[in-house]
C-alpha cells in the first residue's frame, strides 16, 4: 500500500504528544511548569488526532476497496486488524502479568482490571467500581484501543450496508447525535462524567469526523472549494492556533459544557482540515511532517503507545522509569517490538488484501 504523504509525521508528532504528557510526572518541574511544555504535552490532543487519522485512514481504504472491487470483504477487514492490533497490544498484557507474578505484586491488585484490558472493554470499567489503583495506570491506556476496536465492529457494516450519499448521512448522524448521547450521559450517569469521551456512543464523534473527511474528499466540488480554502494562509494559520492554544485554553476554562457540546466535534473538525492541509500543500510544516526521522517515529507510534506506560511512571521504582532514560527505554522497547513482531506480523496481512 502507498502511504499517504505526511501522515506518519502527523502520528509521530501526536505520539511524542503522548509520551511527554504520560510522562510529565517523572520530569523535573522546573523543565515542565511553562506554556510550551503544557502546549507539546497534550496527550488527549495527541490521542484525538490519532482518532481522527484512524477514521479517515480507515475510510479512505475502504473507499478505495469497494472503487476497484465493487464490494469490500468484511472478514478481510477483521483479520488484517487482527494482525495489526492484536500481538503487540496481547504481549503487553501477558509481560504485566509475568511482572506481577515474579515479583511486583503492586503492578495491578484485581484480575478483573486484565480481563476489562483484554476484552477491550475498559472504557466501560468504572460501571462496575473496581476497587483498583495502579492498575489503572498500567492498562489505563487500553481505554483508546477499546473505543477503536469497538468502532471497528460497527464501522465496516454500516460501509457495506450504504451507499456513498447515505453513508455520509450517517456518519453526520452519528457526528451531531454524540454530543447531546454525551450532554445526556453527563445529566443521567454522574458517575461516568469522566468517561464521556471514552465510550462509543458518546465519545466516537472523533472517529467519525476522519471517516467524514474520507468521504467527502470523494466529492470533486468538495475537493475544488478544499484546495482552495487549504491555500489560505491566514486560515490555516488560525487552525493550528485554535488546535493547540485556543481549544485547550477554552477546554480548561469551561470545561466538560464546552469540550462535550462543541469542543471536540469543532477541534476534530478542524485537526481534519489541517491533516488535508498537511496532504495537499507543499510548505514548511509538511517537509518537517516528511522528515525521514518523524517518518521512523510515526511507524512505531502503535508500539510507542502500547509499551510507554510501562516506563512513563514513577509506580514502579526503577531506573528505568527515570527520566530521560525512561523515554530511551520506550523508544528501545518499541523498535524492537516494530522490527521483530510488529512489522513481520503485519506483513502477513497482505494476503487478506483486495487493494495492494
């Protein structure tokens, strides 16, 4: 498969998001206590707009199966994510418990946390009040990987089930209903405030603005009125700047009202057009996003992002888990992890491939 132009810089950019924000309490805060730090450590900016490269990437390669084939192939769909998500993300699991069970027993205290983990499932976990604490930490990342892989099982059958004209429809159904699912949720279920953005009906709204984008990119006047407005300097401009300063200053400021009923189906909105922008205009930002480090990065950031909260805490009292050497082990761990299963397994993937 071609790679699409600029998107693995994007995905490096938003891991190393990730890291610094997971990280921030094993850094010394006289490194961490000032605006640009706060700006480069969002770590829910950096998993949005992985969620949003997750729709428009999906969407776009189902597009492009169903152009050429007429159809697409569901359990294809489901095993090339298999070997996508699966080994690395079930080796995390296996190594917390190997590490609970030779010694740091403090790792995670309730079985139920793993199974709620394995399950993909942990963005419901707190229904049932699981008396956990570390636990929470070490698995605490699954939450993404469980609203994705739970977009997964809808996503493919509302593709084949629509038409082009109504699958747009939908996925801005489902765009506009999320935020009052998460108005609603917020009024009804106090107890899951915290989790609006994490469970499906409330907190897939992300999701669905990539599979949007995907969509309407199809559309040649869309795609006319796109390049012009990706050519306006000033606006792009204002994009970036309402992304990393203006949204999460009006986030912290107003709170779940804001991000729940407007925030994060605008912020989406607009890291879509920016990733267009990042596609399509030749500039500074995208060469940077090209740079063959960033490319590097972006191709281990599903590693990066499984292994890091083994080492970005200060729960387990290790040298690794110092900073810097911490950030080291992450990007060691997950160059290994890459090359020597990441990579192979996914080769194997082309064989349930329509499109090469």
């Amino acid at each position: 498969m071609v790679r699409i132009k600029s998107l693995d810089g994007i995905r490096a950019v938003s891991i190393v998001m990730v890291l610094l924000g997971h990280g921030k309490e094993t850094i010394d805060p006289k490194y961490t206590d000032n605006f640009i730090f706060n700006v480069i450590s969002n770590s829910s900016l950096g998993v949005m707009i992985f969620f949003v490269i997750s729709g428009y990437l999906i969407t776009s390669l189902l597009l492009k199966e169903k152009e050429v084939h007429g159809k697409i192939s569901i359990k294809n769909f489901y095993i090339r994510r298999i070997f996508r998500i699966f080994p690395i993300f079930y080796l995390y699991i296996i190594t917390i418990l190997i590490l609970k069970n030779i010694g740091y027993h403090s790792i995670f205290t309730d079985y139920s946390t793993v199974l709620f983990a394995g399950l993909y499932l942990w963005n419901y976990k707190h229904f049932f009040q699981i008396p956990e604490t570390n636990g929470n930490w070490f698995f605490g990342h699954t939450w993404s990987l469980s609203l994705e892989e739970q977009f997964y099982l809808i996503w493919p059958f509302l593709f084949s089930r629509f038409n082009i004209n109504n699958l747009k429809k939908v996925t801005i159904g489902i765009i506009l209903i999320s935020p009052f699912l998460g108005l609603i949720t917020y009024f009804i279920l106090p107890n899951s405030r915290g989790q609006i953005g994490m469970m499906l009906p409330t907190g897939s709204g992300t999701i669905f603005m990539g599979c949007l984008g995907a969509i309407l990119e199809k559309e040649i006047d869309f795609k006319k009125k796109l390049i012009s407005l990706l050519n306006n300097k000033a606006l792009v401009f204002l994009g970036f700047l309402f992304v990393f300063i203006i949204n999460p200053f009006l986030s912290n400021k107003f709170g779940g009202g804001y991000s729940i009923l407007f925030g994060n189906s605008l912020n989406s909105a607009i890291i879509m057009f920016l990733i267009f922008y990042c596609i399509y205009v030749t500039s500074l930002v995208s060469t940077f996003l090209n740079k063959k480090l960033l490319v590097k990065i972006g191709l281990i950031s599903y590693s990066l992002y499984i292994w890091q909260q083994l080492f970005l805490t200060d729960l387990i009292n290790l040298p690794i888990n110092r900073f810097p050497i911490n950030l080291v082990m992450c990007f060691v761990v997950a160059i290994i992890s890459y090359h020597f299963i990441e990579k192979p397994i996914n080769n194997l993937k082309t064989r349930f491939k329509l499109i090469k």
